[in-house]
C-alpha cells in the first residue's frame, strides 16, 4: 500500500485539516484567498483520493526511497537559502538555490547549456514573481546587500 498518489492525497487531506483549523480569527479579506486554496486542495485532494480507490492499483510500488546524500544536500541547500535570504536578499538567494537544486537533483541540468536555459528561466520567473509581490501585491520580499 505504498502508492504515491494514496498517500500524496492523504498528506494533503491532513494539511488541509490542519490549516483549516487554524484560520478562525483572521479578518474576512484577509482569509478569502487562503480559504480558497484549502477548499481547492482539498477537493483535489479528495478528488485523488476517490480516484485511488476506483482504478484499485494497490500492489503497484512506484514510490522509490531517495538516496540520503541527496536528500541532506538538498536540505542543506534550503537551510542556506532560508539563512542568507536576509543577508544577501531573496532573488539573488533564491537563482542561486534554485541553481543548485537543478544539479543535484537533475542529472540532465548538469551540461552547461542545459543549466544556462534553467538557470535564465529561473532568473526570469523569480523576477516575474518579484515584481508582482513588490508591486502589484505590495509585499516586501528580503533585501539584502546585493538585492
């Protein structure tokens, strides 16, 4: 019984719970969005969930233990990203992060032209994002020393 998609939908399923039990008190413009995303998710969720049950594809195994090396470089790499956020400022942090992830994560971002398109893309999806929360939501994100 160790089918991703069961027990990706019951992980959701309980954190939806959870958030959803925390969301009493906030002012009503300030929980719309949050309530949507958790009626979303859940219903996704549920959706999943149902659909495990109905293709009944218990015996398949497809969930593959990581190799712990990887799994503590990638911890380590969201530590630092989390610590130097502040310092250094979150777009340049986070190109960097997201760069470092891509070569541990995937083999094939390790050719220089295959991590030159990720790492462009990257750079351009987070500026998109940084301009939309400094401006458009105004919402400051972490500057540091360099931006």
């Amino acid at each position: 019984m160790r089918n991703s998609d069961f027990l990706a939908s019951l992980l959701m399923l309980i954190i939806v719970g959870v958030f959803t039990a925390q969301i009493s008190g906030i002012p009503f413009f300030g929980i719309v969005f949050p309530r949507a995303v958790l009626i979303a998710m859940g219903v996704l969720s549920a959706g999943l969930l149902v659909s495990v049950f109905v293709k009944k594809e218990w015996p398949k195994n497809d969930i593959v233990a990581p190799r712990m090396g990887t799994v503590a470089a990638i911890l380590l790499i969201a530590a630092g990203w989390i610590a130097l956020m502040e310092v250094i400022g979150f777009y340049v942090v986070s190109v960097i992060a997201v760069g470092l992830l891509m070569l541990v994560i995937d083999r094939k971002a390790r050719t220089a032209a295959a991590f030159t398109r990720s790492i462009i893309a990257v750079a351009i999806e987070l500026g998109l994002f940084y301009v939309a929360f400094a401006t458009l939501l105004e919402v400051p994100l972490p500057r540091g020393i360099l931006f």
